[in-house]
C-alpha cells in the first residue's frame, strides 16, 4: 500500500477535496494530486510532516512521526486489504527491486514508457547492452504498481540455457532461472482467478528481463499469457527484436554524450563510489570521457568506479583503453561485468554472415550508408546485395548497428562494438 493510498483514504475518511487538504496542510494542491495518483513515490520529509499534521484529528500542528498514528487507525480508510498489506508488509512485487540510487536522464523515457506499457498487452524494451533497458524496465513497473490490483514479477532470464539448446520457455524454465524462487508466485500467477474482488479483470504486469538468447521463447510465453490472463500486460527487455507481431517496440537510446545528463551520472557516480574525489577542476575532461563512452549509461558507471584508482586525464585517452572498463559486483551476471564481456554476449548470437559483414563495418568509419556498405563488401562474392541488405537489417535489429532514419539512411556503429569485433 503506497503513502498516497493512505494520505487519500484518510482525506476522503474526512471529506475533503484536494483543494481542502492544501489550503490546510500548505502543500501544493499539484503535488498532493501527484502523490495520490503515484505519480511521486518518494516524497520530501518536510511534506510528509505537514499532510499528517492536517490529517490529525487534533488538528494540530506538529510534525509527523510513525508512534502516535497506530496501523489500526487507517483500517476504515483503506479497507481490509489494504490494511492487512500495510500491517504485513506486504507487496505485491516478486523479483528484483529497482535500484535504489538516483535515476539519471531518463524522466521522460519513464513517462512514455509507462503510457505505453498500459495502453499495450506487451511491450518490448530494446537498445545496447547497458543502455539501461533493465533499469527503465524496473522503474516503469514500480511507477504502474499503484494503478494494478494484481502482482509485479520481475523474472531474469539470463540464466535460461539459450535457445538452441532449450527452444521452449516455459515456468520450469523460469523457475531454473530464479533457483526456484519463484516457482509458487509463478503457479499463481498462471492459476490465479481472472477478476479481483469484483468483477472487473485483475491488473497484473511481467517483466522477462534479458530475453535476446530467447526470442521464441520469450515471445511464446508472452503470448500464451496475454491470451490466458486478459488482465497482464507484458514488457520484454532484449537486445534484439522478438517475435511477437502484436508488440509495441521502445528502443532505448543511450544518454546524448554531450548532455549534463551523461555529466551528472558519472559525477553522481563518483561521489557514491568516491566522496573524497573532487572532479570540479577536470570538467573538460571528464565531458571528453562521457563523449568517449557514448553516453551508455552501464560503461558510464562502470568508468567511475574506474575513477577510484585511475585519473581521467589517464582514463579519457584512447591509450588506456576505457573498452576494458568493468566491475566485480557478483550480484550481476557474468556478460553484465565488464564491457568485453557484454560485447561478446552479443556477438555470441550471431551466425557467421553477420560477423563477417560486420568485421567488415568496424573498418568502415562512421556514420556510412547502404551503398557504402555495399562497396565494402563488393569482394564477398558468397553476398548478394538483397543478403547484404538482410544482414545490416538483422545487425540493427540486434542493436549493434545504430540507424538514423533521415531522407538518406546513416548507419552507425559503437565504439564498444568496433573494439571487440574479431
């Protein structure tokens, strides 16, 4: 049960409007408006302090502590359920949590994100490796919680057997990703009843993170749940396209380089990693390492805590090769530590004809058409141009090669990319 449920039922316990509440409590009448909508999920002290005070039946003034407003006291205005969740604790979110630090630079990614994640049965999330997708992914569904009645599961399938080993994706599948974790919360939610309370379909939301060594599976599984439970909405996270027609596809770009958003993570980063590094009078250079890094937001941090024991007048020189960044957090999967690795994991889905034109490509400079592309594989008599074209058309749809849909086609590849290509 979210503080703006409890601050909404103890307004309507006393028949105030919004406007009533804000004229009482001093609190802008927009923000109370967003915090009961879920819009604000972490809201300032100081206002938390002043909405309690005016919801006091005393109607005094003083500031807000959990003692003297008893769980017991909020009953009438959340109902039973919502009672009996915030007497227990209890949440209807299984998996991981969104990270707790902040979230940089993508404010209104979220906002269209969760628009669109309501409006459609399953979405896809697709970008680069550690552009963030997760992350957004993550931060997307703790913002819808407040508008479901059902479940958040968030299942991770990077431990899932790719699939020319295992084609099928089904809950024994998942319950080997998760260890078995979530084997009961998955056999409810395939067996769950279909309405809540009423009559009215339960909301719930999935989450199948890191899907690209899946894409049949995970877009079965998708579909076999939109058509069984009418209520769930679906978002895949990938790196590549999967086959679900029906899907709506939000590619997540990476942060622009030259942005005070790309500037503010690294900093942000450094000073949770490092407090004691002071980087106010390298400036120019740490802009010169976000442009380095192209604005993906995992080699970004990856890059501050390189900062811990490399200087970025050393860091930002292509000498030192930043391509090598990474970090030994064991709580990620192993393609997700360092930048090779996670290269690599892409690289690892693709057949020879992709590799061969794009070890051809990483010795094209950037940005280059079709035609280019074409003239550069001229030699590769095993080619014809209609292969060519599917094969630059599979590589973008794999997220290493980067388009921009201008009157002419452009074609780009990360630094990342071109590093690790055999």
């Amino acid at each position: 049960m979210s503080l703006g449920v409890v601050v909404q039922g103890l307004r309507s316990q006393k028949g105030w409007t919004q406007e009533e509440l804000s004229e009482k409590s001093g609190i802008s009448i927009r923000t109370i408006r967003n915090l009961e909508s879920g819009r604000i999920t972490n809201p300032r002290r100081s206002s938390v302090d002043l909405l309690f005070a005016a919801l006091d039946e005393s109607g005094g003034h003083r500031p807000y502590r959990p003692s003297p407003l008893r769980l017991a006291d909020l009953a009438p205005a959340v109902g039973s359920a919502g009672f009996d969740a915030l007497r227990t604790g209890a949440r209807p979110w299984h998996g991981p949590r969104p990270p707790i630090n902040s979230f940089i630079g993508r404010e209104r990614d979220l906002a269209t994100l969760t628009g669109t994640v309501l409006d459609n049965r399953v979405t896809l999330l697709t970008g680069p490796g550690g552009v963030g997708k997760t992350r957004l992914a993550l931060a997307a569904a703790e913002s819808l919680q407040t508008h479901l009645d059902g479940p958040v599961f968030v299942i991770g399938l990077g431990a899932v057997p790719a699939e020319s080993r295992s084609p099928i994706l089904d809950v024994d599948d998942l319950v080997r990703a998760d260890d078995g974790r979530h084997r009961v919360e998955l056999s409810a939610l395939l067996n769950a009843p279909l309405t809540g309370g009423g009559t009215s379909v339960m909301q719930s939301l999935v989450v199948l993170d890191n899907a690209e060594h899946l894409p049949q599976g995970a877009a079965m599984f998708a579909e076999h749940l939109v058509r069984e439970r009418p209520g769930t909405h679906v978002v895949i996270t990938t790196r590549r396209s999967v086959p679900a027609p029906s899907a709506q596809v939000y590619e997540v770009a990476p942060l622009p380089a030259d942005s005070p958003d790309a500037l503010e993570l690294l900093l942000s980063r450094v000073r949770s990693i490092c407090p004691a590094l002071d980087l106010s009078h390298d400036l120019d250079a740490v802009r010169r390492l976000c442009r380095h890094l192209e604005g993906i937001p995992r080699t970004i941090e990856f890059a501050a805590e390189k900062l811990r024991a490399i200087p970025v007048s050393r860091l930002v020189t292509d000498a030192f090769g930043t391509h090598e960044l990474g970090c030994a957090d064991p709580s990620t999967l192993p393609h997700q530590r360092s930048l090779s690795a996670s290269v690599r994991w892409s690289l690892d889905l693709l057949d020879d004809r992709h590799r061969t034109v794009l070890r051809e490509l990483a010795q094209t400079p950037s940005p280059f058409t079709i035609d280019e592309v074409e003239r550069v594989l001229a030699h590769h008599s095993d080619l014809s141009s209609t292969e060519i074209f599917d094969v630059v058309a599979e590589l973008v749809e794999n997220s290493l090669v980067h388009v921009c849909h201008g009157r002419e086609y452009t074609y780009h590849l990360l630094a990342q990319v071109r590093a690790f290509v055999p």
